[in-house]
C-alpha cells in the first residue's frame, strides 16, 4: 500500500469485515469477539495505522462542530446568546459554525443547506420574522438531525427549545404601567405568526385584564420588527383620539424607535407617554430617559439550548423538551411618573 495513509477501509477490506467492526474492535468494544479483536488490533498495528480524527468524524457524524443560526449578529441579545452555546459546546470538545438569516426564511435556509455541506453534527437556531414554513427543518427531523430552537421557535414541531417567559413578562409590564397611573397602554407587536408576538400579547391581554382596564383593538399594532416600521407604528398610535399614555414594545429596538417618535411629536416621557422595551440591550441605560425592559437571561439561554442538543445527541434522537426560563423586569425613568 506504499506509503499512502492506511484507512479504517483498507483494514477492513482486508480482513473482509465491516468498518464499523475495526473501529469497535479498535476500542475493545465488548460486542466484538476476543478473538477478532486481537486479530485487527494486530493488523493494525502491523500496517501503522493511527486515527485520522476528521475521517472518523465523518464516518459516525461526529465532525464536533454544531450550526448556530440566528436572525443577525449585530445585537447584544443575540451574541450573548451564542456565547452560552460556545460556553457549553466548548466544555464538550465542540465548536460551533454561525450563520445569519438576516431575517430572511430564503437566507435560513440557504443556511441549513451550506452548514449541511459544511457537516455540522446538528442545528441551534432562532427562526427568522419571515419564516412560516418549517419544510427545510422538518427534513431534519425525518433525518434524526438533532435540532434545538431557542427563542423564536416553531410550537408544532415536536423540537427540544429554550423559551423565556414573555407571557408573564408583558403581564408585568402591562401591571407596572397601570401602578404608575397609566389607562391606555398600547403594545407594538411583532409580526402576527411568531410565537414571542402571540405569547406576549396574550401576556399584555391578561394585564389589562387583571388591572380592569379594557381592551382596545387599536392599542396593539404590529410591525416588521424594523426601527423605521416601529417609527411607522408608534405615529398610527400618536395619530389616536384617545392617545396611549404608555407604549412598550416586542423587544428594546421596537422601543427606542418609539422613544424617537414621541420625542419627535413633542411628548416628555414618562410625563406624557411611558415606554418599555424587551430584552433590555445595553443601549436601554444611556438613553435618556433610561428605558424600562424585561431582562433576558440571554447567557443562560444559550447554555440550556447547547444542552438540550448535547442531550439529543446522547439519547440518538431528537427530544421533544421544553425549558421556561423566568425573566425579570428592570424598571427605569421611561416609565416613572412624577
């Protein structure tokens, strides 16, 4: 065989047995006879055979790498969100290949096929606001890839996923504004087919239902999760009659768009119009006022989806598991009234 690298397959060819039974019998698996063991382990060594780590990746599907894909990588939420998926996967001897859909379902799944290509072991992933078909991930699943969503997830797919409780975050928020003398709070959804816009304004439904206030179809607007759609939305809101006097938003971005547009029309806040995010972003702190959010536990969340694949990946098929995770309301001059 000259001095060409020697191969599971040579070794197996040779000795007219499968390769799965040379690997076996090269880590004394018990199911392999004694006998045949000692006969591959001998051939083995006579032929200077070592491991070739990327070979015998592929050969199991063990290439130790994991693909994360999230809709953008220029948001705090997100990068410390994959830095919990690193944290974990490190401690296990993986690394991880990220992609961004951009909030694209034609970029996610592009993605999908390319880290596919690439022979990612599994998928991390956070949907994208567009996706509302989950052909590409129920391919998947038909194929035993491991598959965990975290986040913005697909409820009817039977998928392990990380979930925060938004539901009783938005109870809350809607709560606190009513505790600081607001009547008409106002919510600037997502769009309609996420499960973060649905959870949180069954969340919002229930706080103006626990503070007696009644529903106002014209209070909930929805927008593309863009600042210039949220600047759009918060202008239909100040266009009322019966203007809000509080507004938050699906998440921190929707909300500093909010905060421009009030400023813009002339409104102080919190005097005015009280505002309050979600995932509470860095940026919330310095601007003024200080923004009002719920505290995502964004590290945590990353670490609890890692685990669930690593979890998926030892029982040798996808799990169906969900994980709640509580989160916090950080309140801030946005929605304090004098």
């Amino acid at each position: 065989m000259g001095k060409r690298h020697i191969s599971l397959k040579d070794l197996a060819k040779e000795l007219d047995v499968s390769i799965s039974t040379v690997s076996r019998a090269l880590k004394n698996h018990p199911e392999i006879s004694p006998e045949l063991t000692k006969k591959i382990q001998a051939l083995a060594a006579e032929r200077n055979y070592t491991p070739n780590p990327l070979a015998m990746g592929l050969l199991r599907q063990q290439t130790k790498m994991i693909g994360v894909i999230v809709p953008d990588i220029n948001t705090h939420f997100y990068s410390s969100i994959i830095s919990g998926i690193e944290s974990v996967a490190k401690e296990q001897g993986y690394f991880i290949v990220i992609a961004s859909s951009n909030e694209s379902m034609d970029k996610e799944i592009e993605s999908v096929e390319n880290l596919l290509k690439s022979r990612v072991e599994g998928f991390i992933v956070c949907l994208s606001q567009e996706t509302n078909d989950f052909s590409h991930f129920e391919k998947l699943i038909k194929n035993e890839i491991p598959l965990v969503f975290f986040d913005r997830v697909c409820e009817e797919l039977p998928v392990p996923a990380v979930l925060a409780n938004g539901q009783d975050a938005t109870r809350k928020i809607t709560k606190h504004f009513y505790e600081n003398g607001c009547k008409r709070i106002a919510y600037i959804s997502g769009p309609e087919h996420l499960n973060i816009s649905q959870n949180r304004k069954e969340g919002y439904l229930n706080g103006l239902q626990e503070c007696g206030l009644q529903y106002d179809k014209n209070l909930l607007v929805h927008c593309n999760l863009s600042i210039n759609d949220a600047i759009l939305a918060t202008r239909k809101l100040l266009q009322l009659e019966n203007k809000p006097d509080a507004i938050f938003g699906v998440n921190d971005t929707i909300a500093f768009a909010a905060m421009i547009e009030v400023k813009k029309q002339g409104y102080k806040i919190p005097d005015d119009i009280s505002l309050a995010g979600f995932t509470d972003e860095f940026h919330s702190i310095v601007v003024d006022p200080p923004l009002t959010s719920v505290s995502h536990p964004t590290f945590q969340m990353g670490e609890e989806a890692a685990r669930l694949f690593f979890e998926s990946i030892v029982n040798g098929k996808i799990i169906n598991k969900k994980v709640m995770l509580p989160i916090d309301l950080v309140v801030r001059k946005s929605s304090l009234k004098k």
